[in-house]
C-alpha cells in the first residue's frame, strides 16, 4: 500500500511541525570511533506495515520510479551523503543492496504527543527501491523493530522530503 494511503500514516500537516538535520560525517565517525554501531528497521520492507512509495504516486509506475530522482533531490539539498562506507571511490566490494544512504537527525518544533522528541531516520536504496528506516545507535549489531507510528511517520516524512522539485541554479529547471 502507499504510504499516503495507508490509514494509519501521518496527515500532511503532522509532518510540518517536525525538524530534519543531516547528521555530520565527524559525529558519525565519533560515535562509531565509540564502539557505536547504527541499526536500522527498514520501514519499507517490514511486512507488518506493508507499505511502499511510490515516487510518482501512481502504483502502475511503481517499475519505472526511479531512484536517481529522490537521490538527485537529496544531493541538491544536502550535498554527498555522509556515511564514510558509502563515499564515492572507497570500496564496495560490502554493499549489498544500498548505494547511498543519509542519516538525519529528527526533532519536533512542538510538543511531539505519540512521537519522541528526538530520533534518527536513514533515507536509502533497498533493492534499486527508495526507502527509509528508523535508526538508533546501539553497543552491537542487534535488529530492532520501531514503534509502528514512528516507523509510519519516517517514512511519510522520508517520502515528502524528496517528493518536491528543487530548482537547479543552471536555467532555472525543476528537478
């Protein structure tokens, strides 16, 4: 189901009173110097949800949404991604299916209710797909399922982040 159709996804306006900050490269490389390690749950391929996005909000497209587009919009507003393992020209004999990936760092302007205050989100490829996960720092690699609510609002918010053109400096084009 797309995320914008499913019952218990966050209305539009839920999503305006929330914060994105990518979070830098060196707090990420302090928290991994730390022994920390970033888990993820991909909202995406969760099968309890069963939710996906369609980048053209039109599920007879869902074959031809193309990745390049959300990652395009992402580079444009946030330069390269930051995580050291996905930098061009290192080595990546270790990806499996994601190519690039930002971590954000998401925080509510109000008093957030069902949410917490604070919490981290990954926007990424699964499998040439575009998708988002909840993510937490823990001391090992160990899975995690997120809060459906918050599983349901990353990818929502994930999904209205890369979903707006932005115009290019070079002629004014809408990308």
């Amino acid at each position: 189901m797309d995320i914008r159709n499913h019952p218990d996804a966050p209305d539009f306006e839920d999503l305006q009173d929330l914060l994105i900050e990518p979070v830098s490269r060196s707090e990420i490389e302090a928290r991994r110097d730390d022994g920390d390690v970033l888990v993820e749950d991909n909202v995406r391929e969760r099968e309890d949800l069963n939710v996906v996005a369609y980048l053209s909000g039109d599920p007879d497209a869902a074959e031809t949404d193309n990745i390049g587009v959300p990652l395009y919009r992402l580079v444009q507003l946030f330069g390269a991604p930051q995580l050291p393992e996905l930098q061009a020209g290192e080595d990546i004999s270790g990806r499996t299916d994601a190519t690039f990936k930002y971590l954000f760092r998401v925080t509510h302007k109000r008093t957030p209710g069902e949410l917490p205050t604070e919490w981290l989100m990954t926007i990424h490829d699964s499998h040439v797909r575009f998708a988002a996960s909840v993510a937490e720092w823990r001391d090992a690699e160990t899975e995690f399922t997120a809060d459906s609510k918050l599983a349901l609002t990353t990818y929502a918010l994930a999904l209205e982040l890369v979903l707006e053109p932005v115009e290019c400096v070079y002629e004014g084009l809408r990308f």
